[in-house]
C-alpha cells in the first residue's frame, strides 16, 4: 500500500474545492403510467449537465432501495436546488433531493 506523509495530506486537503452532492431519492409517483416517459427526459437532462460541466458525476441506483441516484453538482446548495427544482421528474414529483455541501479533489474521477 502507498506510505501517504502528513505533510502530503496536508497539501492535498488545502486543493479541495466545494461540490454539492445530490441523493435522489423516487416517490410512490415512480411506479405511475407515464413515468418512464419523464424519468427519461430526466436522464437526458443530466446528460445535458454532464456534458455542460455542472454534473461531472452521476450514479443511477437501481437497487430497489427508493434510492435512484447520487451526483456530484459543481455549485452551492443554492445553485444545485434551482437547477433540481426545474429537473422533468422533481417537478412531476417523481423525485425527491436532499443536499449536502460537500469537498473533493478536482481532477477526481471514476476509473
């Protein structure tokens, strides 16, 4: 295992930058006729995202926990919640969000 120095630590944490992370979780409205059809455009918007740099990262959950996903925001709490609040399935109330501010390593990625 790599030897991780203090000093090493120390630097790295000071390069943290603010993320908003998402858990998306679905409503009874998830099993509704329809609701494919708008959980759909949903993903398609958070490709949209992803591809203008806002959602750099997106975990669909399927697990049948009425979790449905995690993402990673670049943005405030503030900014993340008008951006949800305009996403085809929060608005149909299929979905539900909680916030949480968080740090993280830029440059960090899925392998």
């Amino acid at each position: 295992m790599t030897e991780i120095s203090d000093d090493y630590m120390r630097e790295m944490i000071g390069r943290t930058k603010k993320y908003c992370a998402c858990i998306l979780r679905a409503t009874p409205k998830r099993g509704e006729p329809g609701a494919d059809k708008i959980v759909w455009e949903h993903g398609r918007r958070n490709f949209r995202l992803r591809a203008e740099g806002l959602l750099p990262i997106v975990c669909p959950i399927a697990d049948g926990t009425g979790v449905s996903g995690v993402g990673i925001f670049v943005g405030t709490v503030e900014e993340v919640s008008r951006i949800l609040d305009e996403d085809p399935g929060v608005k149909a109330g299929i979905f539900t969000y909680e916030l949480h501010e968080c740090r993280g390593f830029p440059g960090s990625s899925l392998p």
